[in-house]
C-alpha cells in the first residue's frame, strides 16, 4: 500500500520542531571579543594613560557590545542585504554622473574588484571588494541600459504630418484619447525623427484601434524637463520608455492606407495590448462610470479615466496605493489561487494523501501572477511584486522559508538589473521601502513568537473573537508600518503625506480584501465564458464603499501637506529605514541618528526666492513669509501647480493676491524683489534699451544682445534651452552686499537623456 505524503515542508518541520534551538544558536554570544579598532588597546599608551579608567571600561563595554553585533549580523546573513543596496547605489551614481563613464572602465573595475575578493575572501578587505563588484555593476547595469536604447528626442518643437503603428491608447478623464505611436514616417522632420511618440486627440475624433497604422498632422515638442532643479524629470522617464516627443493632433487623425508588419516583440506586446484595451472596455460597458474606471485600473492597469478629484481623494486619504498594482494585488491575486487550488484537491484524498498539493497549487499561483503581470501593464511596482511572488513560490517548491528579506533582497537584484533607472521612481522607492519594513516587523514577530507560549481560546467564540482581533491587528500594524516606512517618499515626490492613512485603510482595506480583489480575479476567470457580469457588478458595489471612505477621510485630512523636501533629508531618512530594517541586532538603534539628522536638514532646509518655468513663460517669487506672487497664472498651469506645492503648499489659490508683486506693460513686466532688487521680464526686444540700464535679473524667452552687461544675471532663450527651469536664491557675501546663487535643473547635456538640448 502507498504511503500517504504528509504535505507540510521541512522548513516548518523544523520551525515547529526545533525553534527555540533556532534561536539560541543564532542570540549573540557573551563570550565574542571586542572589535581591536574600538578597544582602548588601539590607542597609543601615551594618550591612554590620560583616559579615565571609567571612560576606558565605556569604551571596552561599547567595543564588546558592537562585537557582539556585528557577529551576529554576519550569522544571521546581514552581509548579502549589503549587496543588493550597493547595486542599487552603483545605479544612483550612475544617474548622477556629468558625463557618461567608459564601459571599458567599469568593466576593468569590475574585475579588480572580484579578483581582491577572490584573493581576500572571508577576510575585511574581502568584504569590501565584493561590495565594490555590485557598486560597480550596478554602474554596469545604468551604462548598458542607456547603451541598448539610446532613444531619439526632437530637438525643437515642430508640426508635422506622421505616419505610425498605434502601440497603446488611454482614456483620459476630459475625453480625450491619448497614443503611443511607433513613428514609421515623418514628413520633411527638422532634426532626429523620434522612435515613438506620445500625441492626444480631441474626444470628437473617431477612435484608432491598437494595432492599427494612423496617419495625421501634429504638433510635437520634445518632452518636458523638470518643473524646478531636483524635481520629477519627466524627459528623464521618457527617454527610458522610449518616447522621443510629446504633442497633439492638429485635427482628426484616419486610418493610413499602408500597414506595416510589426517584429515579433512588437507584435507580441501589440497583441497583449488588445487584450488588455478590450478587458477595460468590457469592464466600463459593465460598469458605467467611475467605479468602472477604478474596476479597470486594479485589473487592467488603465487609470486614464480617473477623474481627478477621485484621484485627490484617495491621495490625501492615503489610499492612492491601492491603484498601483503591486504587491496588495498580486499577494491577493495568488492567495485567492492558492486557496482555491489547494482546499479544491483537498477534498480528493487519493491526491491529497499521495501528492504534493501544496507545490502544484504554488505552480499556479505562478501562473496566474505571471497573466496578472501582463495584463496589468507590467509596471515597476508591478514587476516587483512580480518577482517577489515568484521567488517566495519557488521557496515553497524547494522546501524553503517564503517570506524573508533576503527574498526582498533578491527581488531588488532583479528589478534593478532588467531596469536600473527604476531605483530614482517613486514607484519603486516606496513599493520596496514597504515591503522591506513589513518583512522587518514580520520577521521580528515571528522570533517573539516561537520565543512564547500562548494559551488556546476556551470556546469556539473565543477563537472566532481571537482571529477577528488578530486580523484587525494585524491590518493595523500593516497600514501603519507601510505608511511611516512610504511616507518620507510620498512627501519628497509629490509634497504630502496621509495623516490619517491609518484608519482610510482600516476602513477600506477589509473590503479590499475580501470584495473587490476576489470579485476582479473570479471576473477574470468567467470573463472568456461570458459570465463576468456579476462579479463585477459586485466589485463595483465593493469599489463605490471603498470611493466612499476615501471621499469621507479626505474631507477629514485638512493637514498633509510637507512641500519641498531636501534631497539630503531624502538620503539619510532613506539610510534610517535601511538600517532599522535590515539589521537585527542593536546595530538597527542607529537608525534613530540618522531620522533625527534627516528632520534636522528638513527643518533647516532653504527654498528659492525666484522660480523660472523652462519655456520662460511664467516667473515666481517667493517672498520671506512664503507667499508666492506668480506671473502669468493662466499658462503652464501644471507648472505652477508643482511649484506651489512644493514651495508655498498652505497658500491656496494664487490668484487671490489683491496687490499683484508683478507691474506690466506691453514691453514686459518689472517686480521688486528681496534687498531691492528689480527683476524685469522683458516681452519685446524694445524692453532691453532700458531692462540692460536699470536691472539686477533680467528674464527673458528671447535672445539678449551681447552688448547688454549691465544686470547681475540674464536670463534668456540661450540658457533655458540648455539648463531647463532655474531656481535663484539671494543670498548676502561678506560685505553684506545681495548675491545670486542660479540652478538650472541641467548641469550639463552631455548625458544621453540630455544630450538633445545641446
């Protein structure tokens, strides 16, 4: 007779069987000696003898305390947590560069550093070398990335008639229908003809299908920098994605008589287009409106549609999250399989005795994270989540622990080897900063658990009572670590943070979980039977619940705006999540230096007192009380937008100034500024006769004549056109007299993403 197989892996037969030995070999020995750099034996006799003898047993007790740490970490596998952040610093460095390094170089360091690894290894400078191979590598990564695109950006703005290959078409909230096109002709281009684009059409044009070759006259531009030095590049984003111009249609774009026959790769992620175009339109003809649109986001990926107040909404409730398909979704997508898969086979007990049920339901959890991944748009955080499924599945096929954070680890590894720039996008920061938290706390519960006896519930009430409470807890404890490990990301990227994040997600959470995202994934599974109508006709009821919370929060959260965060703030708040996440030995305490350093440098931080758009168009000052007096408020809306989140978030609408800073005429417009300085917009070339004479700034979007010399700074078509939007901060030299310090958000364009504002 057969055997029956016990489904239940050695990992936790270990766990359940020898855990409290599992923690007593890895606590921190009492006998580890003290690191020899820290002892007081390293420092000279001479200088020795005049420390105290108290002040020299703090010292050994410090060294003895940090040995012990130390060892530790290295037992616990701290060490391999070092080398996916070292890549990820080597791909920061790269991005930061001023000019683009030699691939011969960095391979060249890449091999001395393995070859010292591989001499030292087990040894510090062993240590050190291997760290140097990711940093280098990760620099590796970012130099062939830019290498293997190398996209073209038009130089200038120009109109054109095209001809293309419609790859992808979003839905906006006003109507209008947005392309992606694969350019296949230009007529009479001035300058590089860009591989794709990215053009609107009027919601009143007749809809192209994806797949289709359009044709149309357009007016295109190259794609904006960004909206101040240091702030989101959008030419940056674009260059990695392929998209060399932005622009819209000068009238209806028609179907081209030529058809052009796609490559394989194209025309794969053509066909995974369409099938994701018609998911989200049968899910808005099932449900009309916004929760359709929402239905289409989680599923789909597509949140075009979404108006912008429930956008706002579920921004300042801190519930954006839950439009990001990352790992919420993808966690619930292959739980709910799994859960089918396995209780399903369950209820055989000639599989489930003789069969390992638990790995063939982890084999289609695969499957279906790997179609969710597709049809979802494969974003960053997408494809994290991705990866983190699929190595915790494979853990479980090998018998091994699931959620760990060498796990995170490698997932970082993946992603940032496939897409090196991801490591500068919100999306990924904030997708692995909470993972990495969670695991963390995860981790830390875990350990304090085995290392505890709890007794059982009496009654079956009492259970039930003790799962609710654990769940609600638990939904707690996970909406606030994600919130405080996200929040310092949310707030550097777009200028605000949920203050009451907490209970938005305990209010809505729940019916996430339990509604909306199995009512999505059982709609995916009826749709090709035509049976998806009432599971999304459930999810939209669940969907309206969870607008309606966030509506009710936002109304709450009055407070939430941070505005500018300092990029140095960014770093060491970013090293103090590092830290209290990936050690797990005393050594995580110095976590808190560096938190208190980061609100240090946010507290202290200094803002400029003029802003000027790249285009020229509109001027800002910002004056002491941090009110800010804008120049032509009607144009560059977005622009502006940003620069009042970032540098006066409490103002509210600008144009309620009764006593506008700014005086016009038709050559141009004057403004007095902090330390009387007069600051002059000059419209015509009449105006620099008497701008030159009496100005300290000039600005202008035209040329101005060499022969003017007179104003401390000039600002012009010349230097905006190569250094992008520029921010000036007064400040006094020594003899007390008004300085100028100028940043143009572009330093220099001999990057590839720059190159084309040469």
């Amino acid at each position: 007779m057969k055997k029956p197989r016990i489904d239940i892996s050695r990992e936790e037969y270990r766990q359940d069987s020898a855990g409290e030995a599992e923690l007593r070999e890895l606590e921190p020995p009492a006998t580890a000696k003290p690191l020899a750099g820290l002892a007081p034996s390293w420092l000279p006799a001479a200088v020795r003898s005049y420390i105290p003898a108290a002040l020299r047993h703090v010292i050994f007790h410090i060294s003895h305390r940090l040995a012990q740490a130390v060892r530790y970490e290295g037992e616990v596998g701290t060490g391999f947590l070092v080398l996916p952040i070292s890549f990820g610093i080597g791909a920061i460095v790269y991005f930061a560069l001023p000019r683009e390094p030699l691939l011969t170089a960095l391979i060249i360091a890449i091999a001395v550093s393995g070859y010292i690894t591989n001499k030292t290894y087990g040894r510090l400078t062993g240590n050190i070398a291997m760290v140097m191979v990711f940093l280098f590598a990760g620099m590796t990564a970012g130099k062939l990335r830019s290498e293997f695109l190398d996209t073209s950006m038009i130089e200038r703005p120009q109109t054109v008639r095209l001809t293309g290959l419609v790859l992808d078409r979003e839905a906006r909230p006003n109507g209008r229908q947005r392309y992606t096109i694969a350019v296949k002709s230009f007529e009479r281009p001035r300058g590089v003809v860009p591989g794709k684009v990215r053009i609107t059409a009027h919601a009143k044009y007749p809809l192209i299908d994806v797949g289709k070759t359009l044709s149309g006259l357009a007016r295109l531009q190259p794609p904006s920098g960004p909206a101040y030095p240091g702030a989101y590049d959008f030419a940056f984003y674009s260059w990695f994605n392929g998209i060399g111009a932005n622009g819209f249609f000068l009238g209806a774009p028609v179907l081209a008589k030529q058809n052009f026959t796609p490559s394989f790769w194209v025309g794969t992620s053509l066909a995974i287009a369409k099938t994701r175009a018609a998911i989200g339109q049968r899910i808005r003809e099932i449900l009309p409106g916004e929760s359709g649109n929402l239905a289409a986001a989680l599923i789909v990926g597509d949140r075009s549609g979404i108006s912008e107040e429930t956008s706002e909404a579920l921004r300042r409730s801190g519930l954006a999250h839950i439009l990001a398909i990352s790992g919420l979704h993808m966690a619930l997508v292959t739980a709910t399989v799994i859960m089918l898969v396995r209780g399903s086979l369950a209820l055989i007990p000639g599989i489930a005795l003789y069969y390992p049920i638990r790995k063939w339901a982890a084999l289609a959890a695969m499957a279906a994270a790997s179609i969710y991944l597709l049809i979802s748009g494969a974003g960053i955080a997408t494809q994290r989540a991705w990866v983190m499924i699929t190595i915790m599945l494979l853990a479980i096929l090998f018998d091994r622990r699931a959620l760990t954070m060498r796990n995170v680890g490698l997932a970082a590894l993946v992603v940032l080897a496939w897409r090196p720039e991801s490591i500068v996008s919100p999306s990924f920061q904030m997708s692995f900063a909470a993972v990495a938290a969670l695991v963390a706390v995860y981790e830390a519960w875990s350990r304090h658990n085995r290392s505890k006896e709890y007794a059982q519930p009496s009654s079956r009430t009492g259970a039930v009572l003790s799962k609710v409470f654990k769940s609600l807890g638990g939904l707690a404890v996970t909406s606030l670590v994600a919130g405080l490990a996200t929040g310092l990301f949310a707030a550097y990227h777009f200028y605000r943070i949920a203050p009451l994040g907490l209970l938005a997600n305990l209010a809505a959470m729940p019916v996430v979980t339990l509604a909306v995202m199995p009512m999505a994934l059982l709609s995916m599974i009826l749709m090709p039977f035509g049976l998806e109508a009432w599971p999304l006709a459930a999810m939209g009821i669940a969907i309206d619940e969870v607008v309606g919370v966030a509506g009710w929060i936002s109304s709450l959260a009055t407070l939430g705006d941070t505005g500018f965060i300092p990029l140095p703030s960014l770093v060491f708040g970013t090293i103090a999540l590092i830290v209290a996440t990936q050690f797990k030995s005393i050594l995580r305490y110095f976590s808190v230096l560096f938190l208190l350093m980061a609100v240090w440098l946010f507290v202290n931080k200094s803002t400029p007192d003029i802003l000027v758009s790249q285009s020229g168009e509109s001027v800002a000052i910002v004056d002491r009380a941090g009110e800010m007096h804008l120049l032509n408020r009607r144009k560059e809306k977005f622009t502006t937008k940003i620069w009042q989140k970032a540098f006066a978030p409490g103002q509210g609408d600008m144009n309620s100034n009764k006593q506008p800073l700014f005086q016009c005429d038709a050559l141009g417009c004057a403004a007095s500024v902090e330390n009387s300085l007069l600051l002059t917009i000059a419209k015509r070339p009449e105006a620099f006769r008497e701008d030159c004479r009496r100005a300290d700034i000039i600005i202008t979007k035209l040329r101005v004549p060499e022969s003017c010399t007179g104003p401390k700074l000039i600002i012009d078509q010349k230097m905006l056109s190569a250094g992008g939007a520029v921010s000036i901060s007064i400040v006094d030299d020594k003899n007390g007299e008004p300085d100028l310090e100028v940043s143009p958000a572009f330093q220099s364009p001999y990057r590839p993403w720059t190159r084309h504002r040469r």
